[in-house]
C-alpha cells in the first residue's frame, strides 16, 4: 500500500529526518527517525504490512510511538501528518539569495560520515547527495588524531576505500570521490601518510586544536599546511562558532595575508563553510581572500544527510560578496576537479 504519490514507508521516514536535519532539530528525535528507517529498510514490504496488521510495530527495534504512526499512516495510502507539518513548515531556500550560484555546483567537497563523526551511513549521505542533484560527494572523514571525532587510521581509511569503490559500482550519473579532513598539527604537518594521502582524491585541512595558539606559531603552522602539494582545501580557516549548541568561540589569531598568499601560490583553495553556526571565514577574511585571488570551495560540512543542503547558507555568503563561480571548485565538472586536485602527482 502507499499514498497516491507513491509514498512509501522508508521514503516518509528518511525524508521526515531529512527535513528535520535541515531545519536543524534536535538530534535526539532525528535518530529516531533514522534508526528507524534502518529497521524498515531491513524489512520486506510483506513483513512490515504484517506487522502493521497485528499490531507489532512498535515491537520492531528502533520503532517507537512516533514512528509506528507515521508508517501506518502510509500504509493506510496517507501522507503522514508529521511530515505534512514539517513540509509546510519548510522553506524551499533556507535563505534568501545565492539560488544562482547554489545551481552552478555540481558537488559538495567537505561531509562526513558514521565511519567518524558522522550521524549516518555513507550511503545515506550519498543517497541524499543524488537526491539533491549533485553530480559528486567527497567523503572527508576525520583523521586518527583526533579521536573525539573516531578519526580514521590508515587501516580504517583503507577499509572505506573499499565501500567507496563498491557504492560507485552501484550508482550511475554519479561520484563518491575518497577524501578526508586532515587535522593540521602544530608544525604544520598532516595528521595522515603521504602513501595514504596519494590514494584520495580530495584532501580538506583543518585545524582542530590549540585553536588559540599565539598569532605567529599559528601563521606557520597553517601557511606549512597550505602549502603542502597533497592539499586542495584549506577548512573552516578561523575555526570560530558564532551560534548554535556548541555555544560561540572566537576566531584563531594568525597572519590571513600571508596564510591566503600561501594558498594562492599554491593554488590551495579556501574553503567557505557552509554550516550556519561557522560563517567561517568571516565576511572580511573572505573578502580579502577573494581581492587576492584564491580559490575557493563551498561546502556543507555536512554531518547528515539533510545538512548537505546547508550549502545554500555558503553560496548566499559567496554572492553577496562577489565570489565568481568560476573560482569555486565544487562548479568545476569531476574530472577537471580531480585533475587540478591531484597535480602533485604528475
């Protein structure tokens, strides 16, 4: 049974924690929902229409009261009332201007999975990313180091090599492109092998400690970084939280010119995250970076499925300050990304 736009169960479940990570609801009530989309994803549509009929969904694991509701709801052919509620609430653009530049890319270069910090599996992520019209996904999960995160060692990394190679046999039209967030250490080096580095295609370095290192250590360490041939993208630079759970905390002092004049001899891109509670750089870093000349990347630091979409915030940002989508790497097609972003190499 489904409703008349052919709705189904698994679908009314993933699109409600969808909406739900887009409007930035609380985590708690979106596993819900995703753990038990898990369930009915195990299930064949006979085993869940008879559960449903003698009653037992809420005996299914990772079904509660909520959640039983909205699959019976569509198996009764009607569109559930939580998700009627969330689409209305919804808005089409979570925020006013940048639609232009937001259809100009083609992917998203910075995301992660549960393989590290993540809330959902690599193919939740990639299934939203073709659902959101993305033409490619980096997959940039954390590196060993940082451990609050369950950084990859080059074991894991490796391991998820293999998933990667196997979702892009079973997906057409579309690329699951290895990469990782490097953690920049405090001389400048990368938290990951030059062997294991070689093997990516996309590779995201970020600082995540000793955020408020004094302002010369802290323009070495990230001008050695940037200036690193195995790195493409230069995350969330400042490091700063302007709103949100986490609370705020103030930007990282260092030397931007000399950091983004590293970057353009070295045709690193910097990046402009997209995550609301970043806005990271700041207006005036982004600006002098763009009167420079750099490179950027718009990205979503997605940590689920539905804040893939938060790359509206960043492309809002870029054109109001006149970045032109000609130096922003995620509108370039995958090959001319990949081929610019493994130069090292040849």
């Amino acid at each position: 049974m489904t409703t008349p736009d052919g709705l189904e169960p698994l679908d009314a479940l993933r699109r409600i924690a969808f909406l739900m990570e887009r409007g930035r609801k609380g985590t708690y009530r979106i596993k819900a929902f995703r753990n038990a989309a898990d369930t009915v994803a195990g299930l064949s549509p006979q085993e869940l229409a008879a559960a449903y009929e003698q009653g037992r969904l809420e005996d299914l694991p990772g079904i509660g009261s909520a959640t039983a509701l909205v699959i019976q709801q569509t198996l009764d052919g009607q569109t559930p009332d939580y998700l009627a509620k969330l689409e209305q609430e919804s808005p089409e653009h979570l925020v006013d201007g940048g639609e232009e530049l937001r259809g100009a890319l083609r992917g998203d270069c910075h995301c992660h999975s549960d393989w590290s910090d993540g809330g959902s599996p690599i193919q939740e992520m990639v299934a939203t990313a073709i659902e959101l019209g993305h033409e490619y996904l980096v997959l940039t999960d954390h590196s060993p180091r940082l451990r609050v995160a369950n950084g990859l060692s080059v074991e894991r990394l490796t391991q998820q090599l293999g998933v990667i190679e196997t979702i892009n046999a079973h997906v057409s039209d579309f690329r699951l492109l290895p990469g990782i967030e490097v953690d920049i250490l405090d001389d400048g080096s990368l938290d990951q092998t030059d062997a294991m580095l070689d093997r990516l295609a996309v590779r995201v370095a970020s600082v995540h400690s000793k955020l408020a290192m004094d302002r010369a250590p802290m323009t070495r360490r990230m001008v050695a970084a940037v200036s690193n041939p195995r790195v493409n993208i230069l995350g969330h630079c400042t490091g700063r939280l302007v709103e949100g759970d986490r609370g705020k905390r103030k930007q990282s002092t260092f030397d931007a010119q000399a950091v983004f004049q590293a970057c353009l001899e070295h045709d690193t891109a910097v990046e402009i995250n997209s995550r609301p509670e970043r806005q990271d750089p700041p207006d005036e870093l982004l600006t002098m970076a763009l009167e420079m000349g750099c490179l950027f990347s718009i990205d979503s630091d997605a940590h689920a499925p539905g804040q893939l979409d938060f790359q509206q915030y960043g492309c809002a940002r870029a054109e109001a300050l006149g970045v032109p989508a000609e130096r922003i790497i995620d509108t370039w097609p995958v090959e001319e990304l990949l081929a610019w972003a493994n130069r090292f190499g040849g």
